[in-house]
C-alpha cells in the first residue's frame, strides 16, 4: 500500500459505477486502502463493478440517486449522518455530453439535463457535503472538469459552457480557501469511457481510438497528481494541446478546431457546417 495523504481515507465519488469513477475508486481501494461510497443510478451496473473487485469488494459500498436533485443530495447527508460516517474526500465525476449540434438545435429537456448533471451536481454535492469534509483532518474536493474548460469546442457549447462554470467554481473555492482544503480542477481530453455513447457514431473507429487515453491510464495518472496535490490536473496529449492552444491561441484556437472536425466528414460533425 502506498504511503500518502490518501491512506485510508472516505472518499465519496459521483458517476461510479464505471468508467473513470469506478478506475478510480478501483485504484483509490487496492493502492491506497480507501473507503469509497459510489453514488450512481443504474443499480445493475455499479453492483456488477463492485463484484469485480472481489476480495476488496467490502471497501467499496454504493448509494443509488439522481446527482441532479437537491433533495437527494439532503437525503445522503441524512444516511451519512444516521450511520456515524465521516468523509475526506469528494470527488465529482458524474457528466454527460450532447451530440455535437448548433445551440439553435439543441432541445431544452437536453440543455436543463446537462446543466444539472454536469453544473449543479457539483455544487449541491460540495454545498451538503462541505460541513463533513470540513471536520476531516485532510479535506479535498476534486472536480473532473474536461479540457473543455480551457477551450471552448464547437457543437458542444452546453457542456462547454458547464465545464466554465466548474472552472469558475473551482478556482473560487481554492481562492476562498486555501490551503485549509485542497480542491483540484481535472482536465482530461479524450478518455475512452462511456460518456460519448450518445455523439459518436463511427468516431469510435476514426478517433476516439487513436487519440483517447484508455480509462485506466487516466484514472492513474490523476491520482499520482492527486496524491502530490496539484490544483490544476490536465491530462492526455489532446488535453494538453487544448490548454496550451486556447491559451496561447483564444481567438484562433476554437475556429482551427471547428475546421478540423468539419474536414473529418464525419457525419456526427455535419451540423457544424
């Protein structure tokens, strides 16, 4: 077991029953002997990964509910408080992504569902769950944010939009607090997760496969740093090249990259045309 502030720690994570949560909840258990609380919807699918963990599988329990609702995050805090459990660590993973189309073309069920999930989660998770993490001896607050966040992308301006806000959120509370809780920003580029199961149609062969991190590379890397407590955390080549380019580049950058994906003739890009 590896020696680390991380060492034996509560850690509750949002969007854990696969993917990037669950690597890294699966990760967080074997190295680092932690506790993990998975919030998920789909019962099915979280209690399918937890069996995977075999012997370590009574280190990893898990809470069914929608991140989204106000109310449900009210309810955990209830369960946390009836059974005397305490946290260290929160880690907001759960997102989603649209189809890349216009804002124009957007439907407002879809624009409301991504802002809950991406945006508000964030917040009420932080909000209820701030007074524990508060009595912890090595309070954190991780947010999975996107290289999305330091560049915008065209065809995604929602959840562009709502990784902004989590950047915005995140650098105000690591300015409001301090060093008396360390909360980091994630940025990864492409990751090789379920999320883009509702925009990709041969992208899956064309470019996720060439230029996304597999899921458990990412999930290592944004420990190691985690562990060092890095306050900003981009990953992956496409991740970096995003940071890098809509900084150096902001005006520029988001038209190249809209020209990119247009030229790809992929139809799922068409709309961008």
């Amino acid at each position: 077991m590896k020696k680390s502030w991380l060492k034996g720690k509560t850690v509750v994570i949002t969007g854990a029953s696969g993917g990037l949560g669950f690597s890294i909840a699966k990760k967080l258990i074997a190295e680092y002997g932690c506790e993990v609380i998975g919030i998920a919807r789909n019962e099915k699918k979280i209690a399918a990964a937890r069996e995977t963990l075999g012997d370590l599988k009574d280190k990893f329990s898990y809470k069914l509910f929608d991140v989204g609702i106000k109310e449900n995050w009210s309810e955990f805090s209830d369960y946390l408080k009836n059974n005397g459990i305490k946290i260290d660590v929160l880690i907001n993973n759960a997102g989603i992504m649209l189809p890349f189309l216009k804002f124009e073309n957007l439907e407002t069920i879809d624009v409301e569902r991504i802002i809950e999930t991406n945006f508000v989660s964030y917040v009420f998770a932080t909000k209820t769950l701030f007074p524990f993490l508060k009595q912890s001896t090595t309070p954190a607050v991780i947010n999975i944010i996107s290289a999305a966040g330091l560049c915008p992308v065209a065809g995604e301006s929602m959840y562009t939009a709502t990784k902004y806000a989590l950047r915005g959120f995140t650098e105000s509370l690591q300015a409001e607090y301090g060093k008396s809780i360390y909360v980091s920003g994630v940025y990864p580029g492409f990751i090789k997760t379920d999320i883009l199961t509702g925009v990709k149609g041969n992208i899956g062969s064309q470019i996720i496969d060439k230029i996304a991190m597999p899921v458990e590379k990412a999930a290592k890397s944004i420990i190691n740093k985690i562990s060092r407590k890095k306050r900003k955390i981009v990953i992956g080549k496409d991740g970096k090249a995003m940071a890098f380019f809509g900084k150096t580049f902001p005006k520029a950058t988001p038209s190249i990259m809209k020209k990119v994906l247009i030229k790809s003739g992929l139809d799922m890009f068409k709309d961008l045309k």
